[in-house]
C-alpha cells in the first residue's frame, strides 16, 4: 500500500499521486488526440489494482466522455474497493455542436446556480454515483456570474448530500480569500511543475495555512518532463494533439526544458527509478501539497512513474533539482521545496 496524506478537513486521505483522466477523453479543443476507451479502462483498473485511492476527471475532458470512460472502469470494483472521483464544474459546451461532431468547440466558462445544478446531476449520471466526493469549480466564471454566486451554490451543493467536498482549481489566492470568507475551501488544484513553479509562491503557501488540501496538476508539464519526450515526438504530435500549438513544445524552450530532463536522469538513476518520478516527486515535497493528478493513457504509462507515489528526495537532491531548473532560465516562482 501506498502512503496516504490528509486531503484538509475533508476526512479523506489520498494516496500522494492520482489519476489523471483529462487525455481519456478523447477529442476535443483541448484534447490529446484520439484515444482508445479499452486501453484507457484497463489503465484505470491498473491504476486502481496498483493502489492508487483517487481520480480526478472533469466534464470537459472528451464533452462528458472521461466521466463515462471512469464510470466504466469503476463498475468493476466492489463499493468498498473504489478509488474516490473528482470532478469539476464550470465549463460548458454547445451541445448541438458536440452532437455534430465539432469536438473542437471550445466550452465556455460558466458559473450561474442554474447552470451548476445542471452540470452536478449530468456528473452524478455520467459517473453513475449518487454523491460526488470531490467537486470543483474548474476555472473562474467569465459569463458575469460572481465568485458568490458560484461558491455559494457550491456549498448548497454539499449541504444537500450530492457532494461530499468541495474546491476550486486555477483560482488565486485573492479568489481563495473571497471564497473562504463563504464557505471553507477544502481542497485547491493548480498546475505546479519543475517548468511552471508559480503556484509554490502564493497558491500553496494559502492552502497549507488555511488547512486546505491542495492537488497539483501537470507534474510532467504534460509529458515534458516524463524522461520519454524528443523533438522528433514533438515533431509528430497528431493534429489533434493540444500540445502541437504550445510553444513550450518547440524550439528554444523544448530544448532548454529537455536539457533540464538530462539533469534529472542521474537522480532517477540513482533511485532505479523514471525522470518522470523525480519530476512528481519534486512536486509532492512542497509543504501544502496533498497529492499529485498524473495523466495516463496506458498501463505502461502508469508503471513508469507510479514509483513516485512513495520516492522522497533528500535535501541533496532537492539542491541538485534547484541548481537544474536555475539553469534551464525557463518558468517562474521557487526552484526548492
């Protein structure tokens, strides 16, 4: 088994990285390219079979596609044996273009009472659950609906039983403050990678004074940092592919962020162990960092950094990722724990 980590007040304990369901879904606008549902369900399974207690997904990913890709994974597992499911809220396609097959239709950032309640009951169904252990608000609103608005409704959401906790993601710590003088905020998930270090400045040094959980996302930076990547896969990457327009994913900055990959192999090395694992594990040795969300699109890819779940870096080794990441001249914010 695993080690596990409190997720704040919430009465859950996560095991320190999760599953990742955003590339299952398939194809849409910010999609990973084409995916197959079979190889993604028995990715799921492994990762549940391996030890892993939880799994983040969200509505978006695939246009409700992830949720019932999960949803399917899970009805082989008994009650008890289930990992918990996350899932966010906020984001809202055109539904007639998603029936005429426009995957690239990008969703809008929504946060009325209205459209909420809308979005928990096609979850609660997608997911086919009666309760939603987690659920978050996935981004800000843009459509003139108020933090108040939204968090408020959050919290109705709880106290009616269809959540048990709830949380916001890619939100700032000013957001953060708005919303905790509502209703506690029990769990936050901002990006947080050796690449993209801003949230250790502010976001996470909130969370752990505020006893809020905190799930970091991209731990890889989407692949960048799992020891595997090149610039002839980037090169590759299908049309439908999001990281095809990233300039992170070309050029100077793929060169400079593959440079710090090879800085990190003797570290892996020296734990018999993946770059990918390193990256994670740097991650999960911020203070205020419950867990980290891991994307896979196969067992195998499971098996090459799940070793993270239980690697601690010493403080050599932190120095070592410190001076790397220095050298690299690439993102923003702490280079140490």
């Amino acid at each position: 088994m695993f080690p596990t980590r409190p997720l704040g007040r919430t009465g859950m304990d996560l095991t320190a990285v999760g599953f990742g369901a955003w590339a299952i879904g398939g194809e849409w606008a910010f999609g990973w390219g084409p995916q197959d549902d079979a190889e993604s369900i028995g990715a799921i399974r492994h990762a549940v079979e391996s030890g892993l207690n939880w799994i983040d997904t969200a509505p978006a990913y695939g246009l409700g596609h992830s949720e019932e890709v999960v949803a399917e994974a899970l009805g082989a597992f008994a009650e008890s044996d289930r990992p918990y499911a996350f899932t966010k809220a906020g984001l809202v396609w055109d539904a007639d273009l998603a029936t005429h097959n426009r995957p690239e239709a990008r969703p809008s950032r929504v946060g009325t009472p209205e459209s909420l309640r809308r979005e928990v009951e096609g979850s609660l169904r997608r997911l086919g659950t009666e309760r939603i252990d987690l659920y978050q608000m996935h981004w800000p609103a843009e459509d003139g609906s108020t933090l108040e608005e939204y968090w408020g409704t959050f919290a109705q959401l709880r106290a009616e039983g269809k959540v048990r906790a709830i949380g916001l993601s890619n939100h700032s710590v000013g957001q953060l403050d708005a919303a905790e003088a509502i209703e506690h905020v029990d769990s936050l998930q901002p990006p947080l990678s050796a690449l993209n270090r801003r949230a250790a400045h502010d976001v996470l040094p909130w969370c752990a004074a505020h006893d809020t959980g905190a799930i970091v996302y991209s731990p890889m930076q989407s692949g960048l940092l799992s020891g595997h990547w090149s610039a002839l896969r980037s090169a590759s990457l299908d049309p439908g592919d999001w990281r095809q327009k990233n300039p992170m994913f070309h050029g100077a900055e793929l060169q400079a962020a593959l440079g710090l990959v090879d800085q990190l192999r003797p570290i892996a090395e020296s734990h018999h162990t993946s770059v990918g694992a390193v990256a994670i594990a740097w991650t999960l040795a911020f203070p205020g960092v419950t867990g980290a969300i891991v994307g896979a699109r196969s067992s195998a890819q499971i098996d090459g950094w799940i070793a993270a779940a239980h690697l601690r870096l010493d403080e050599a080794e932190l120095d070592a990722v410190a001076s790397a990441i220095a050298a690299c001249s690439l993102g923003h914010g702490p280079v140490r724990p």
